[in-house]
C-alpha cells in the first residue's frame, strides 16, 4: 500500500497546485491506534497528510452533498467547488448514486481510484488483540464482512487510477441472506426486532450513510410527527424499517452503517435483504451506472408484482 499511498499523495498535490480542484477529499492518519479519519486536503502541504491502508474504511462520499450545497450566507451566483474523493469501489458507486440523485455535481468531482484489498474490521481487529504495529494486519482474518462479499473492488467512473494489488470480486455475497430468507416470516420478524431492541437511537447509521442526506430525516419531523423521541419499541422499529426500505436500490453495501453503530446492530442483514430482491427482481445494481434508472423511480410492465403480497 506504501507505493499507493506516495502516488496518491503525488496526485493530490498535483490537482491542488495546478487548481483543478480545490479541495482533495481522503484519508489522514487518526489519533488513536488502528484508526484513519477524513482529511480535507486543500494544498500542497496539506496533501503530504494523506494516507492509503487497510484502514480507511470510512465512505468519503457522505460528505459531498454537503460541500455541494450553496451556503445560507451567499446571495447571488455560487461557484459549487472541484472535489477529488479518494475512493475504493464502494465509496465510487455511492459517488454515482448521488449523481443520480442529483446531489453531485459530476464535472466537479475527480475520482481517484485506490486499489482496495478489502478493509480491516476494526471490532474483528480488537477482538484479536491487534495493533497498528502487528503484521495480523496484513491477512485476511480481519477483514470485514462486506469486503469478503464485495463485487465491485476496482472503481467505476473513476477520472484517476492509482494502480495497485487489489482484491478480486465475490462469486457469491448472499449466503447470510439466503439463511435469513429460510426462516419463517415470524422468524424473521423476531430477528430483526432482537436487532433493533438494541437501538439506543443515537442516528449514527443515518449521519454515517451517504444516502441519508435528507435536510430532515422523517424521523426528526414534526408536522407530521411520525414517531416520538423516546426508546419505545414502536419508535425504534419505524425508524429502522423507513430507513432500511430508504435503502432499496440505493445501498451499495459499503458497511458504513454497520461500522458507525455502537452497540453492534446488524443492519447490514436487512439491507442487503433488499439489495438482494432490488437485483433479482429489477436486475439492478446501484452505483454501477449513470444512464439507468434507479428501480424505484422508473416503471417497467414486465415488473415483478410478487413482492406485492409475497413476503
């Protein structure tokens, strides 16, 4: 990863000392062990921070809509920014959706394609006792789950290649799934509220996903009011089914919500349950274009129906 990393930082100070971007949007070292957090590169020195390794886990792209929306002080024309955003494959289809979704600007981002072996688990990696120094980082007994169940590795779209040892895709990523659909629908249902019972409604799932960039979550209205602000089961059981069902066609399995949840929900299941059917049923992948149309926006009159009445 070291040669990555120096061509990445040769690259970030090449786009910010040329002005072809204004900001280069990556990863810094953190300030604890085993941890890497967001660095907002906006000149040449600023790029010499940049880092690339197995512990960049975070989906850069949840802070683009953001940095593309016209501020509250400024009256007038705006000049949206030129972004690059470090990217592994997942972090990119995510940078797609939003394109779609319109809430990027695409002539104003330059993705930078870093090769991905697949992320550590930072819960597997404390579990084993590992550390920043030990080589138990270099194998794949750490990795996370959704790196193991990963499709798409290489980047989709991306303007810059940084070339690299990369991990090949998954033949089969639904096996989890497929148990959870062989259980009745009553089991099921037990599951997923075991699951959520944990909630402690903190919203670190939502603030850490970057297709959850509503100005208000429908969670935090009130007019309507749609669930109250306490712990009731009800409450939480809302909150993570309109959210999960937010996700149909949208989530590209990246983990982000998984890693942010302290209490160790599994919401990556119920996801990728819809990731799933969104792809058997309507033989769609998020991210992976910019010309098709997302499932849930678009009709077809071949669609599948069964879903209508077949849980």
């Amino acid at each position: 990863m070291h040669d990555a990393q120096t061509k990445l930082r040769e690259t970030a100070k090449d786009l910010l000392v040329s002005a072809k971007v204004d900001l280069v949007l990556g990863f810094q070292n953190g300030s604890l062990p085993l941890r890497t957090r967001p660095c907002f590169a906006r000149n040449a020195a600023d790029a010499g921070r940049l880092v690339w390794n197995r512990l960049c886990t975070n989906n850069l792209a949840v802070y683009l809509p953001r940095l593309f929306e016209k501020p509250a002080n400024v009256r007038g024309p705006w000049t949206p920014p030129k972004v690059a955003v470090v990217a592994k494959g997942c972090d990119a289809r995510s940078i797609m959706g939003l394109v779609k979704e319109h809430q990027v600007i695409r002539e104003n981002v330059v993705i930078i394609a870093m090769p991905c072996q697949g992320m550590i688990s930072l819960r597997k990696a404390e579990a084993a006792g590992a550390s920043a120094r030990t080589s138990k980082l270099d194998g794949d007994d750490l990795v996370a789950q959704a790196c193991l169940e990963c499709i798409q590795p290489s980047v989709p779209g991306a303007n810059i290649i940084i070339d690299g040892p990369s991990r090949s895709a998954a033949s089969d990523r639904f096996q989890r799934v497929k148990d959870f659909e062989a259980l009745t629908a009553a089991e099921r249902w037990q599951q997923f509220v075991a699951q959520v019972s944990k909630c402690i409604r903190c919203y670190a799932c939502r603030q850490a996903c970057p297709n959850c960039y509503c100005k208000t979550c429908f969670i935090d209205q009130t007019k309507p009011s749609w669930a109250g602000v306490g712990d009731d089961p009800t409450d939480l059981l809302l909150f993570h089914i309109g959210r999960v069902f937010h996700q149909a066609g949208r989530c590209v399995e990246c983990d982000a919500c998984v890693r942010a949840c302290p209490v160790g929900i599994d919401l990556r299941l119920f996801t990728q349950k819809l990731v799933k059917d969104v792809e058997e049923l309507f033989g769609y992948v998020p991210g992976t274009s910019l010309e098709e149309a997302p499932p849930l926006s678009t009709y077809r009159p071949d669609d599948s129906e069964c879903f209508i009445t077949d849980p």
